[in-house]
C-alpha cells in the first residue's frame, strides 16, 4: 500500500471529521442568523413544489440505504434470513430510484436557481460549489450503483468500504481495505469527504435544524367560530360586572 493511500484512507476521514465537528461548532456559536436555508419560496413556488419534495425524498432514501450498507455489518443481516443476492437486488432497484430521484430534484432546482432572476441573484459562491459538489457525489454514488453493482456484476462493497468506514469510528483504520476498492467507489468517497468538509460552511447546516419534532408534538386543538359568536360563552347584554 502506497503513502498516498495512507493519507486518503487513514489520515484524511479523521482530518475531514475534525472539520465538520469544529467547522459546525464554530457556526452554531458564532453564525446563529446565517443557520438557514434561505428560503426564495416568495421568489418561485412552482418548481419549487416539485424539486424539493423529490430531492429531499430521494435524498433520505439514499442516506437510509447508506446507512444499511456501511454501519450494519453482512453477518447481521444474513443472520436475520436476508441473503447476498437479495440485498443486492433490494439495494440496486431501490438505491437506483432514490439516487434518480435526488439528482432528478436537484436538477429541477438547479434549473429554477438559473432562470429565476432573483433566486439566481440570491445565489453565492459558497451555494455554487455546494451544489457542484452535490451533483458530483449524487451522481458518483449512482454510477457505482447502475455500473458496479448492475451492469458489471455485484460488487460486495459491505465487505470492504462498509468495514472500513466503521474502523474509522473505532479508531482502528485499516486504509488497505479502502485502497483496493473499485476507482469510482474511491472517486464517489473522496466527493463526500469533500461535502462533508464543506458542510459547515455552507447552507447545509440547516439539515440539523429539521422540524423533527413536529412529528411528536401534540394537536393543537380550535374552536369553531358559529356565526357571530367566538367560543362556547353567550354573548353578555351591556356591561359585564367584574
């Protein structure tokens, strides 16, 4: 194994991991009014409507089947009766629809961003490059999705980058399992590590800011208005004593 593969598999993850930790931190306690999105719903709401619901959607699928493939362990499922071809099948249809459908939303919004003129206006470097990177991971992860593990066969990467991935989190690297993986498989990780990198520093933070506790909140509970009258209480001729 090279030095060059030392320092992109076991050197770099924990560099990247440092800055995204640091890089959010840092954000949080010091740029709490520039933790958002940016919203230009009042600019275009059309293809709005319909980009973002695709590429959120699309984009939860895909860190779901990530998620499943790089931090739960081949022996774990095969010990619950899902066998290598089946995962396979599962993750290529499914990982194949999500992956189309993020790139598909993200396209809608690129293209909204370029001919609306105010969204356009409202557009930064810092959102450029972001979504450059965006397109490039998306696009990356579906290659090896359609190529490696449809057109040119399975490519069990759950014994490969899903170990190494997880030893990254152990603090025991083992960078040789990573420097003998397919070229894109590479290409698609170092993308990521590069948006992860980014992450803080862009309006992607506002991923950690998601309404997730909208979803456990209790009903809010109205009244019904009958004619003139508000609530339950008949209107009071004159003054009401006190």
């Amino acid at each position: 194994m090279s030095p060059i593969d030392t320092m992109l598999w076991g050197v770099l993850p924990y560099v990247v991991l440092a800055v995204f930790i640091g890089g959010t931190v840092w954000r949080y306690r010091y740029d709490k009014f520039g933790w958002t999105s940016r919203s230009s719903q009042l600019h275009e709401s059309r293809l709005l409507r319909v980009g973002s619901p695709l590429f959120h959607y699309g984009l939860l699928l895909v860190v779901g089947g990530h998620v499943l493939g790089l931090l739960v362990p081949k022996a774990l499922t095969e010990f619950f009766g899902v066998t290598e071809g089946n995962y396979h099948v599962v993750s290529l249809l499914v990982g194949t629809l999500a992956g189309c459908g993020a790139l598909a939303g993200l396209v809608v919004l690129l293209w909204r961003r370029l001919r609306t003129e105010a969204v356009r206006r409202a557009t930064s470097r810092s959102d450029q490059f972001t979504y450059v990177l965006l397109v490039a991971v998306i696009s990356a992860g579906l290659w090896t999705t359609v190529v490696d593990n449809g057109i040119r066969g399975p490519y069990d990467y759950r014994e490969t980058i899903g170990p190494w991935f997880r030893d990254i989190f152990l603090l025991q690297p083992h960078p040789e399992l990573m420097a003998d993986a397919p070229l894109d498989y590479r290409l698609h990780a170092l993308l990521a590590l590069a948006l992860f990198a980014l992450w803080p520093f862009s309006r992607l933070v506002h991923a950690f800011s998601a309404p997730v506790h909208y979803l456990f909140r209790p009903y809010v509970v109205y009244r019904s208005r009958s004619g003139d009258r508000v609530g339950t209480r008949r209107a009071p001729r004159g003054w009401q004593r006190l």
